[in-house]
C-alpha cells in the first residue's frame, strides 16, 4: 500500500471518530497502530498531523455543546425568574440558578432594599447557616456592593489576592464557608447597581471568560425580573391602598347616611312636639349615653339615663364655657356639653355623658341633636325671652335716668331683679368688631347669674346681684378676657337701694374706668373700683370716706404710734416738710439724724419699701394733712368729727 493511500485510510478513520463521537482516548489508537505496524515516518508525521486536527474539531464540538447546553439552561433561569412574584423568592431562584450554572460549591447574593438603608441575602450551597433569606447591617452590605462596583470581578484565592478590594461582609462569607475562588457580578438597573450575586468555590478556580460573560448575563437577566417584581410589587401595594381608602369612604359615606337618617328623625320628633323626656331618651339612645336638657336658666328641662356622678362644679364650669363661648366642650372623658342656640340666642345645653371615652359621639349627630333640641326648645319656650328683654331695657333707662314707677319696679322684682338688695355695677369699654361677641357672651352671662346687661355709650354695663362688687368684677375681667383672648379693663362700684344708687354707681364705675386710662394703668389685674384709686378714687367716690383713706394710707403708722407711744407719724410729716431730707427733718425734731433714719426704716417695714415714690408719697401727704385736720377737730370739740 503506498503512502497516500496509507494517509488517506487514517484520515478516513479519524473522520469517523469524529463521526460517532468517539472518546478522546479513541484518537490515540490510529497512530500506535500504525508505529506498531512500522509505518514510515512520513506517515506517521501525517497521522499525528490528522490526530490533532481530529482532536481540536472534538474539542470545537464539546464546546458548542457546551455552549448550547449552557445557553438552554440559561434560558430556562431566565423564565424561571420571570415566574417568580416575590423578591425574596426571585432572590433565592436566581444564586440557586447562579450555582446550577456555573457549578459553583456556593453562592449568594446581596440586594437593596428600597429605600437603600437595609440589605437582604440569600444563598445556596452553605454549610453554615446562610441557606434563607436574612437582612444584614445596610452599612456592611453597602460596603460590600461598593467593593464590586459596576464590572464583574473574580479572584482563584481571594484571602490572599491583594488586588481586590475587601469587605467585611464578604470576607465574612468567604471564611465562613471555606471558600477560596470568588466570582461577584454587579446587578444593575439603568445607571444604578442596586446589588451583586456571588459565586465561589472551595478549591483554587480560574473562571474563564465564558463564565464570567454566562454569570453576567444570568444577572442582567435577574436585574431585569427584579424591577418587573418590584413594579409587580408597587402595583400591588397600590392596589391595596386603593381598596383601603375606597372600603374607608365607602364605610364613611354609609356612616353619614345613617347619621344623617338618626338626625332625621331627631328633627322631625322635634317637629311633632314630642314629649321632653321621651326626646331625651331617644337622643341618648341615638348618642349612646345619658342626657340632659338644660334650659336658658340652666336648670335640667329632661334627662335620660343614669345621673351624673362627677364633680358637679366640673359640670358647671363646662355649661358656662360652652354657652358663653359657643362651641362643644369635652372637659372629661366621657363628658361632652353642646350649647343650644336660635341665631344669637342662647336656649341652653346639651349634656351627654357615660358615652365610651375611647369612641366619642359622632360631631355631625351631635349637630343633629342640638338643633333638634333647639327646636323643640322654641317650641316650647315661656315668656322668659321677654323677661330677659325687659330686664335690659329696664337697666338702659336706669342709667339713662329715666324715673321708674313702683309698679315697674315690682315687675322688675317678680323678675328677679331686686334693685333694694346689693348689686354689682361693672363697666368696659367695647371695641367696634368686638360688639356682636361681647354682646351675645354677656347675655349667657348676666342671664345665668339673674342680672341684667346693655350696650351704652360705647361701654357694656353688666348688673349682677352681689354682695362683693370687687369679686363680681374679677369673675367678668376673667371670663370675658378669656373670651376675647385679652386683658380687659373694667370699672367697677357697689349699688344698694335703688335707681338713683344704681345710676349713682354706673357713674362712679364709668370714671373709674376713664381714670384707669388716664393713670396708665389699664394693665391692672384687679377691677378699678373708688378704694383701689387711692385718693383719686376717694375724691371720685360717691361717699367720700376720708376716715377709710387715711386708714388704708396711714393706718399701720398710726396705730404703732397709738400702740407704742411714737411719733412716726410726726416723723414723716417733718421728712416731707424738708424735702425728704433726713437732715434737715432731724434739725426741726431737734433730735440725731440716725433717730430719724431709725424711724424712716421702721416706717417702711409698716408701710413697704414703695412709700417715697412718687404716687404713694403724695398720698401720704394727702393722709397726713387730713389726720391733722381731723384730730385738732376732735381737740377743740368742733361738732361732726367724733371719728375721721
């Protein structure tokens, strides 16, 4: 046989090795055949020539299958991944794909959450206890996707290669486990890398470049799932909302339309004129609680249900503040008062109590039940608003100086306003926007105490029975400055007798309250009555009482002379004499200067550190001069000055 013909049978066999995809080990069997047989060497170099060139088309072959097989199996992660709804599930599919792929021992993956504060992992292949999903400190796991970056990274030992970057999460891992080739892709979204997946092996490992490219595109195709679950997500979690707040307006809507069918009926019981107690029951029931209906004079109309068992002055206080400022007041739980009105007139209260603190009466029954109660009160209303009508009528022309009959004056006591028992005349001035609301407070005031009440002159005048002016005054400076949100200045005098007393104090309260302007003392906190001026208000007072001015100025100087046999008070009218010069008050006493500074601070322990101010000194001048007067009176026997 020649040579060609030689070389052309072992190419014909190596093709059909190729053919039958024969073992690797098959392709050696041709050449040693042929050198056992003593074939030329020309023959042989051409065998061998054919061997390698068999081999390597075996070897292209494996790879494509290889290759076909991988991209099979990456497909088949990819709509595996596409299945997946949860992000923790599609997490746990995609490093457990990671591992099935590239055959790794382990592998893991560190993802951000939302809002780019925690990480979560997953892994596949631990031997310790890595194989769920958990949540790591967000500052490691940033660490640890920073150390990657944005292109893959691989290392055969990476305990010991200084060329890639560490991080305490993966370094962690990585001991944990016993593993020496690490193998990370970065997962991006867009611009943005929001995670990386990991694979390693516990045996040195070089990855090639089909490797690092096959676990590339396993990661694109999970960062691409990724943001389909996290819009799946989204969408659900909007959805949810969505359902959530139509089911809450839904409940809403049927809660008004219940409230508004309940306050119905309320109006139209109303309407009918029912029966104050059976009206009440049903409000309580409608309100689920007890209540009381408390008319203009806040006494109790109707109530249903158990007493109240509380603080009655706690009750009290919250009728008034709810009458006299217009709004629902809650001052304790369970509690609730609603003013009852008709325009700008004042019909009462609405009292609910016992009703479960933890679920208060709905705003818009109580609503319903107020005007109903409203209604059934003008219905059934007396002749009282004409009663408080001419009670105020009746102080307008008091202060007008109208003179009044003794029949008018006895309608006026049937009324309940007896001009012969002690009252309290208190005055402030009311600004132009302030007028509607200090009118309608001032109605529930005065009418709530028995009193009487007008706007005149720019000034409301309040009359209220009172055997303490000075206290009157103080509950109006408070409660109508807690109204108005301000301090409110208010003159203030005592009436007793009758018309010409009572207009006698309207006066005197009217010039208080001008000289509280002119002083500069309208910041004061008390009201401005004639014994609080000082002797302005006794030169402004009605009875002119020098004897209590000169007590309230001078009494405790002049009693500790009586007391102790001193001369104070003669101290002090020298001191003044000299123009409060010590000296020269010592030189007219005939007596040591240090004797008069003694006496100077023992009148100031009796009278306060303030005496030699201006205003107090000219009062205590004005003390001194008329002490004087009066007691060489009572020396000489003059008629009339038996006392100051």
């Amino acid at each position: 046989m020649s040579q060609d013909t030689a070389t052309l049978s072992g190419v014909l066999t190596y093709l059909e090795l190729l053919a039958s995809r024969a073992p690797r080990g098959a392709f050696s069997q041709p050449a040693a055949h042929a050198r056992r047989v003593g074939a030329p060497p020309g023959l042989m170099r051409e065998l061998e020539r054919a061997k390698e060139l068999a081999l390597g088309i075996e070897q292209w072959m494996t790879d494509l299958d290889r290759r076909k097989n991988e991209l099979a199996l990456l497909m088949d992660s990819a709509r595996d991944l596409t299945e997946q709804h949860d992000l923790d599930a599609l997490l746990t599919t995609l490093v457990r794909r990671s591992r099935l792929l590239l055959h790794f021992d382990m592998a893991w993956a560190l993802l951000l959450d939302g809002q780019g504060t925690v990480c979560i992992r997953a892994s596949d292949g631990a031997i310790s206890d890595r194989n769920e999903v958990v949540r790591i400190p967000a500052r490691e796991g940033l660490r640890a996707i920073e150390s990657v970056g944005r292109t893959p990274v691989w290392t055969s030992d990476y305990l010991r290669d200084d060329a890639v970057e560490r991080s305490e999460e993966v370094e962690s891992v990585v001991m944990d486990e016993g593993l020496t080739a690490v193998l990370a892709v970065p997962l991006c979204v867009g611009d943005n890398v929001v995670g990386v997946v990991f694979g390693g092996d516990r045996v040195s490992r070089s990855y090639t470049a089909d490797e690092v490219a096959l676990m590339s595109a396993l990661s694109d195709y999970g960062a691409a799932a990724m943001k389909w679950v996290r819009a799946v997500e989204y969408t659900h979690g909007r959805i949810s909302d969505l359902t959530l707040e139509v089911d809450r307006l839904r409940a809403r809507e049927r809660t008004r339309e219940q409230t508004a069918g309940r306050g119905r009926e309320l109006v139209e019981l109303a309407l009918q004129g029912v029966d104050l107690d059976a009206f009440a029951a049903t409000v309580g029931a409608a309100l689920g609680g007890s209540v009381w209906l408390r008319d203009e004079n806040d006494e109790i109309l109707a109530h249903s249900g158990r007493r109240w068992e509380g603080d009655e002055r706690e009750l009290a206080e919250a009728v008034f503040t709810a009458r006299a400022e217009h709004r629902t007041v809650q001052p304790a739980d369970g509690l609730t008062v609603a003013p009852v009105r008709a325009g700008d007139e004042d019909l009462g209260a609405l009292v609910l109590c016992g009703h479960d603190p933890r679920h208060k009466p709905d705003p818009t029954l109580v609503q319903y039940a107020v005007q109903a109660t409203g209604i059934l009160a003008m219905l059934n209303r007396s002749t009282e608003s004409a009663d408080r009508k001419v009670r105020d009528e009746a102080l307008e022309e008091l202060i007008n100086g109208v003179p009044s009959s003794r029949r008018w004056q006895r309608r006026l006591q049937r009324l309940g306003l007896d001009l012969s028992s002690r009252h309290a005349v208190i005055v402030t001035r009311v600004q132009v926007g302030d007028r509607q609301r200090v009118s309608t407070w001032a109605s529930t005031f005065v009418w709530l105490r028995g009193g009487a009440k007008t706007l005149h002159d720019g000034h409301l005048v309040l009359l209220l029975p009172h055997s303490d002016a000075r206290e009157a005054a103080r509950d109006v400076m408070q409660r109508l400055g807690e109204t108005l949100g301000r301090p409110v200045p208010v003159g203030a005098a005592a009436a007793h007798g009758g018309p010409k007393e009572l207009l006698a104090a309207y006066r005197e309260a009217v010039v208080c309250l001008d000289v509280l302007t002119v002083l500069g003392k309208e910041g004061m906190e008390t009201p401005a009555m004639a014994d609080e001026l000082g002797f302005v208000g006794m030169l402004l007072g009605g009875n002119r009482d020098i004897g209590a001015f000169i007590e309230q100025v001078l009494g405790p100087v002049i009693s500790y002379d009586e007391q102790r046999s001193t001369t104070l008070a003669a101290t002090l009218e020298a001191y003044f004499d000299a123009g409060a010069s010590p000296t020269y008050a010592a030189e007219a006493l005939q007596v040591h200067p240090n004797t008069v500074a003694r006496r100077l601070e023992r009148i100031s322990q009796l009278l306060g550190p303030d005496w030699q101010q201006p205003g107090p000194a000219l009062e205590i001048q004005l003390a001194l001069r008329l002490h004087k007067v009066g007691k060489s009176l009572r020396d000489t026997g003059a008629p009339g000055t038996e006392a100051d």
